[in-house]
C-alpha cells in the first residue's frame, strides 16, 4: 500500500529522498508478489504464501518476495503518518482530524478496490487499523507507543496469522522512528544502517532456511514466514540506504523514486493492468511460469515507471494523490507545476 507522503501534502517542506525510494522499491515487490494472487481474484497475499518445496523460481519467489515487502509499506505508512501530522500541525488547528479525514478518504478508496477489482486489497485495512490504532497513538507518549508497537508484533508472531496486529505493531514502529528522531537522520549515516543490516541479514539466514523447510500447512510454517519478512524487509531497507550512499546513489533514484512518489496511483493501476494481461493472455494464472510472472512484472513497472517519470515533470503529484490531498484538506490543491520561462516572465512583469 502506498503510504502517506508528507512532503506532496504540505507545500515547501524538503522531500526526503529515501522515503520515496523506498516506497517505490516496496511497490516493485508487492506487485511481484500480488501478480498471480491478482489475475486469481484471490486472497490476501499475506495469507497464501508459497511454501519451501516448490521447485526453482517458486522457491526462490515465496523466499525472496512474499511477504518481504508488505512490511516496508506498513513502516513507510506509520512514517508518513506522524510526518504528516508534525508537518500540519502549523498550518491547521485540527490536525488529527485532518488526518481522520485522509484515513476515511483511503477506506472509501480501499473499499471501492476491494469491492470492484480485488479481495486482497490492503488499503482498508491500513485505514481502519490507522483509525483505530494511529490515532489514538498521538496522545501517549513515544516510549509507551514504542512499547505498544513491540506488543502488537509480538502478539502478531503468536498468532501465527494476525493481520491486523502485524500492521498495527509496524505503523507504531514507523511513528516511533519518527518521533525519535530516526527519520529525520535517515540519510545522514553508513555506518548504522551497515551494522544494522550486518545484523538483520545474519538473523535471516537461519529463518529463511527454517522456512524452506516447511510446507504451507505446518503449523509453524506463518510465523517463519513472518519473522522471515521483517528481518529481510529490514535488510532491504538497509541496503537501500547503503546505496544511496553510494555513487549509484543517482541510478536508484532516478528507478525507485518516481514510482514511489506516486505509488497510490500505481497500485491501483496495476490491478486494472494485470486484470487486463490476464484477459489478453487467457490461460489460467495458476499455471503461469515464474518467468511469465516476471515478464509481467517487468512490463507494468516499465509502464508505469515512464508514466511516472514524464508525469511529475508537469505535475505536483500522481493524480490520485491529488485527488487524495484534495478530500485530506478540503480545497483544492495546485496539481501543474508552473514552467520555468512562465514564472520568470511573471516575476519580470512583476518587477515592470
């Protein structure tokens, strides 16, 4: 799910690159992960994950994607929801219900999804939980939120398949690292995204092989499934970040960063586009090679890649973003950017 994105919704604040980055790194994987369930009509992502004892490209795809990046988007969203919030706290006397209002904006948005296109839609419930969890969370202070964020993790990993609680402890997590200050250094520093990736990869490792023991039906086989999602969504995140430390720093930007600055539209959108390849393709999803999978993949991203890129060259933000900033602060917010040689004939007409 794309999450809230702070700087499109409050003019003039510096966007933080590796955020959008990020997001759209995590918008690659969940398509790569939802193709199939899609083109199903399926369930939830989460909740039908491959087990370790499918041959090739299966094997690797239920160890490397599925459900490895469904947990970056719930961080991002707690993220972008205490950013928000710290952000518009100048510029309204009602920013919680600002921000009541852009979570029932994405519960209409979400319900029409699932209704319409695809059960396995996850923007409801990001708007419920974000109701029923982020909100509240405002009022306590960071170190008790941080501790409730730990709590719901912890009884997500009990549950062996709680949703909600599983959302609702990384929305915590991600207003944590914003209310500590994390967020606001994220770029600043290699050395503690290495050892902290050093140290989430090294943890992985004996999950994962855990989990390519397993079959989908054992009992122990979601909770590997989820421990090994956090600890390489984690690791991701961190060399993501190793990167944009790097001189391939403008390489990645340039792939991830217009995807993820309009990632509400684009998840949207691939739903219509895989509903549509499947129709084109007319052979059963469930049959579908992982080579037919990434090809698919590929083909929506390169798409949407190209549409993002030449769109934002115009455009503030994606239009659904728009549109959502639209029902978030109820005016009507400038969606063209103003061209360079317009805006300097305006300053010297002004000067005339």
């Amino acid at each position: 799910m794309p999450p809230m994105s702070t700087q499109d919704l409050v003019p003039g604040r510096r966007r933080i690159v590796a955020l959008d980055v990020i997001r759209g790194f995590a918008l690659c994987g969940i398509l790569l992960a939802n193709i199939q369930p899609i083109a199903n009509a399926g369930a939830v992502v989460i909740s039908e994950a491959p087990s370790g004892h499918h041959d090739g490209g299966d094997a690797w795809l239920g160890l490397l994607v599925v459900q490895r990046f469904f947990p970056i988007f719930s961080l991002l969203f707690g993220i972008g929801f205490s950013l928000l919030l710290r952000a518009s706290t100048d510029r309204t006397t009602s920013p919680r219900l600002l921000l009541l209002r852009r979570l029932l904006a994405l519960l209409v948005i979400g319900a029409a999804h699932f209704l319409l296109l695809w059960r396995g839609d996850i923007l409801s419930t990001y708007a419920v939980v974000g109701i029923l969890v982020l909100l509240p969370s405002t009022w306590l202070p960071r170190a008790v939120v941080a501790g409730l964020g730990g709590a719901f993790l912890g009884a997500s990993l009990m549950l062996g398949d709680g949703r909600f609680t599983l959302v609702a402890g990384l929305f915590l997590l991600g207003t944590t690292l914003v209310r500590y200050g994390v967020i606001d250094r994220i770029e600043q520093s290699t050395r503690h995204p290495a050892l902290l990736g050093l140290g989430l990869a090294a943890a992985a490792a004996p999950t994962l092989w855990w989990q390519a023991g397993l079959q989908a039906t054992d009992p122990a086989f979601h909770l590997a499934l989820t421990v090994a999602g956090l600890l390489l969504g984690g690791t991701y995140v961190c060399g993501l970040l190793l990167l944009l430390k790097s001189p391939l720093r403008q390489a990645v930007q340039t792939v991830f960063a217009p995807l993820g600055r309009m990632a509400l539209t684009n998840y949207l959108t691939a739903t219509l586009l895989v509903l549509a390849t499947r129709n084109i393709l007319g052979s059963p999803p469930e049959t579908w090679s992982i080579r037919t999978v990434l090809v698919i993949a590929g083909v929506i991203l390169t798409v949407q890649w190209i549409w993002s890129t030449l769109w934002l060259r115009r455009y503030h933000q994606g239009p659904l973003e728009w549109l959502w900033r639209w029902a978030t602060w109820l005016r009507r917010p400038p969606l063209r950017r103003e061209s360079r040689s317009a805006s300097t004939g305006g300053r010297a007409r002004g000067t005339g």
